[in-house]
C-alpha cells in the first residue's frame, strides 16, 4: 500500500497543509469553536478557520475520487471530517462501516464506496440542485458557467479521476435537463449532434415526473466503449448545450451499467403499442443477450419481491428515543402493517453517524409503501432520510434472530406485533399483496 501512487495521494491528503483535509485537523476543528464565515465563492479566503477555500475544498474532492476505489473507509472518513466542518452540508453523507453504538455491520463495503463517490462527486459540481430519482446516484456536472480557473482545475482532476478507479470501465450515463417535449429520437438525435454517432448501443427517454420547472426529462445512454463515455463526459464538461432552454444539459451516473443491464429492465418499453417510437436498442448488441440472461433476471427478480424489511437511515437528531422514532415515521409516512421495528439512536451528540431504524412489514406490498412514501424525505437542518431494502436481513424472524444478542443484553428492544395485530390496520381496499 505504501509503495503504491494512489496511497501516496491518499497519504499526502491525510497529512495538514492548506489544501488536504487531515484528520487530525478535523477532530481538533469538532472541539473548539471556529468562527464560520461565509465569504464569496471562488476567493482565496479561509472560509472556516483550517485552511480550506472553496476552491480548494473542490480540488480536495477531486484527489478524493482518484483514490476511494481503493480506500472507501478512509475516503470516506475524510468525506465525515469535511461535513462535520461545513462544507457540502446539504449532501448525504457516506455512511460508515460499523454501526457505534451496537457494534455491528449494518452497511457493505460497497455501500460505502458507492455513497462516498456520489458524495465526492455533488462535492466537484457547484449546482446543488437535486438528480431525478430515475437511476441515479447523483448529479456530476454543474449546469450554470463556472470561473476559468474553476474549469481548468475541474478538466486537469476530471482527467486524473477517470484514469482511477471504476469511471474508467463506466459506458452508461444519464443526461439531466432535457426539455419537456423530447422523446427516444430527440435524444439520440442530440447526442448525434454532440460528435458521437454510432458510438453507442442504447438510448432511453423518460418523460418528467413532475410538473414544474425544476423536474426536466432526462434520457439514459450507453456508449459501446469505456474510451467513448469518457469522451461524452468531456464534451458535456465544456457546456453551452442547453436544449431546454431552462438549463443546460447535466450528467447523472447511473446504477445501471452496460447494454446487457439496460435492455433487461427495460425491453418491455419495446413492446408496447403506441404511435411514438421506442427507446433505441443496437440490433448487433441485442445479439449477446441471451434467454439465460432473462432467467437470471427473474430470479433475481423474485428475490426483491420477497424482500419486507427496510433499513431507515439518517433520522433527525432531534428523535432521541424508539417510541418517538415510530410516531414520527407513521406522521410521515406509510408504516401501516408493520411488525417489527427496531430503533438505533445516535450514538453521541458530536457524532457525525445519525439514527436509524430497522422496519419489517406483513407484505412485500406494504414495504414499498413505506418506501416510497418516505424516500428523499427531508427535513431543515438534517439530510434526506435514506430508506432501503435491508440487503442481509428479510423477514420478521431473521430481524429477531439478528438482533437477539442485544435484546438479551437488554440494550434494544423491539417492538414487535402478531401478524393480527399488523394486519389489521391495513384497510382491505389497500390490499395485503
């Protein structure tokens, strides 16, 4: 590790200079009062007290990115130590390995790579505004125009970023900010225009969610080679591409990666009968797909809908208590027929891990009803609750078997409820499947 460039960079971070975060720095910064004074971004001004500008902060990021394949848990303890200072605020954070206060794993490897990326990248973007929900992790590209020296350190980093780590084997992007009326052609057509014709296998529109300024379409596409992807990422980064009108064209990363993941999910928008045409799919790619591939898929598929509990992370600091926990999350959302839950508070007041909670429900059916009526959930001064499927433990019994040790030791206790009980708060016109 010593010997090898990343852990050099990685090493040179962690040591204190006006330009890396320490994290000794950052313990000492969590203990005394440092006065915090906003100042015009893009200056050369201490913004905090400990040697950082905003523009600093963002070359930071940058390094940061070259090496969190490699490190997650470090990158992503120094991604905390940022955070705890005040810098990118609004951004979820990554989230750590072991929960402090139960000792257990509650999150993988990586998990946290995947949330310490998506935190690396809104810290290289300047615009904070939110990605669609639609495969996204999070917005990479800043949509407004940016200093030239902000551009050239962006391009010098971005470079650096792609030649480490998992970007350099990425073929599938997301375009934000494309105009209401577009469609699978438009958005082909536009990536045409922009130099890269034949250079890609897939292309997929999705109309809007929402009405209102703030929620444009937005269109996945797949590039046939890693080196073309790169390039896409490179001509979007010069900006003034702007269909909309409203704002200029943004890149997402997207869960989904490859033609092979693409076509799987989405090879029934083919088949449906309307006058408008179809997302794009490349008849010589659509030769590799195999019906092994549609078996594995369904299998796969019928093990997410056998899926009832959810892991709810990221609860206010003001919910100090299981009781509390519970109340506010059936004021906010759809808990009906749960008949398991079990809260983890914050482990200290200083701590940058925030409290969690353990959730099973009767039915697959009332899972995703709480999922989706909680997901990017926000409230002033915390981040957005992060709500997902528990990834090793599903079902009631597996919750109590799991959490068993620390129920005898008398440090947890659920709350858990007979399948009468749960079920009988869920009105038949709702529906148990």
């Amino acid at each position: 590790m010593a010997d090898s460039p990343d852990a050099q960079i990685l090493q040179k971070l962690l040591q204190p200079s006006p330009a890396a975060v320490a994290s000794h720095l950052a313990r000492q910064a969590a203990k005394a009062e440092v006065q915090r004074v906003q100042r015009a971004p893009g200056t050369d001004t201490d913004l905090y007290g400990w040697g950082l500008t905003h523009e600093s902060a963002q070359e930071l990021m940058h390094d940061l990115f070259d090496v969190v394949e490699e490190f997650p848990d470090m990158v992503a303890q120094l991604c905390h130590d940022l955070k705890r200072l005040g810098y990118f605020s609004g951004f979820p954070l990554p989230a750590e390995l072991k929960d402090k206060f139960s000792g257990m794993e509650v999150i993988s490897k990586r998990e946290i790579k995947e949330t310490a990326m998506a935190f690396l990248r809104r810290g290289t973007a300047t615009d904070s505004t939110d990605a669609s929900s639609h495969e996204i992790r999070q917005v990479v590209q800043d949509e407004s125009s940016s200093s030239s020296k902000r551009r050239s350190s962006s391009k010098q980093r971005g470079t650096a970023a792609q030649s480490n780590g998992s970007r350099n084997s990425d073929t599938t992007l997301v375009m934000m900010n494309l105009p209401v009326d577009y469609s699978h052609e438009k958005s082909r057509g536009l990536v045409d225009t922009l130099g890269f014709r034949d250079k890609y296998d897939a292309v997929i529109w999705f109309p809007r969610k929402q009405i209102g300024q703030q929620n444009l379409s937005h269109a996945v596409v797949n590039f046939k080679a890693p080196e073309d992807c790169v390039a896409f990422r490179r001509r979007i980064r010069k900006g003034g591409i702007n269909p909309s009108g409203e704002k200029e064209v943004a890149l997402a990363e997207s869960t989904l990666q490859g033609f092979r993941d693409l076509f799987l999910k989405y090879w029934y928008m083919t088949q449906q009968k309307t006058a408008v045409v179809g997302p794009y799919f490349d008849k010589q790619a659509l030769q590799s797909i195999s019906s092994e591939d549609f078996e594995a898929k369904k299998y796969r598929d019928l093990e997410t809908q056998k899926a009832t509990t959810l892991v709810i992370r990221n609860l206010p600091d003001t919910i100090t208590n299981q009781d509390s926990a519970l109340k506010w999350l059936q004021g906010i959302g759809d808990l009906r027929g749960y008949d398991f839950f079990l809260f983890f508070p914050k482990p200290r007041a200083k701590s940058s891990t925030m409290a969690y909670a353990f959730v099973n429900f009767c039915w697959t059916s009332r899972m995703e009803a709480c999922l989706q009526s909680l997901r990017g959930y926000s409230v002033e001064g915390s981040d957005p609750l992060n709500v997902v499927v528990a990834k090793d433990t599903q079902g009631l019994q597996a919750c109590r078997s799991h959490f068993q040790p620390l129920i005898e030791e008398g440090r947890l206790l659920p709350v858990i409820r007979s399948f009468d009980e749960a079920a009988a708060e869920v009105p038949a016109r709702v529906g148990y499947q």
